[in-house]
C-alpha cells in the first residue's frame, strides 16, 4: 500500500475497490489555497477601505472551534 501511495507522489491516482465497488480514492492532495487568498489580498493592497481588517476580525470572532468527539 505503501508503494502505491509513493505513486501519488507523482501524481497518480489509485482508486481502491473490492470486487467492482469503488471504496476510496487515493489522490495528490490540493495544493495550499492560503498562499492564494494571500496574493489575492496583496493584490487588493490600496484598494481595501480602512474598515476591511475589522470586518476580517469580528468575522473570525464568530468563529467556533468545538471539539466534535468531546461529550
């Protein structure tokens, strides 16, 4: 299995069944979108009203980050 996922290194993607029914693929993951929305908003630099950062803060405020296996 090892083997096979070194494949995906190269940009193959392994489809894994049993009999004929499809149960996952393994594929190349996605590259980072960070960097992306990071030079999208470089590219802004200028254009952006003075309140962006405050509307970026209180949107991430509204943010929850709850544990989905804690009771």
């Amino acid at each position: 299995m090892l083997d096979r996922a070194e494949r995906g290194e190269r940009g193959e993607t392994i489809v894994i069944t049993r009999g004929s029914k499809r149960l996952a693929v393994l594929a190349p993951a996605p590259g980072a979108a960070g960097r992306a929305v990071k030079d999208a908003l470089l590219r802004q630099v200028g254009t952006l009203d003075d309140a962006f950062e405050d509307d970026v803060t209180a949107t991430r405020d509204l943010l929850t980050l709850d544990d989905p296996w804690s009771d």
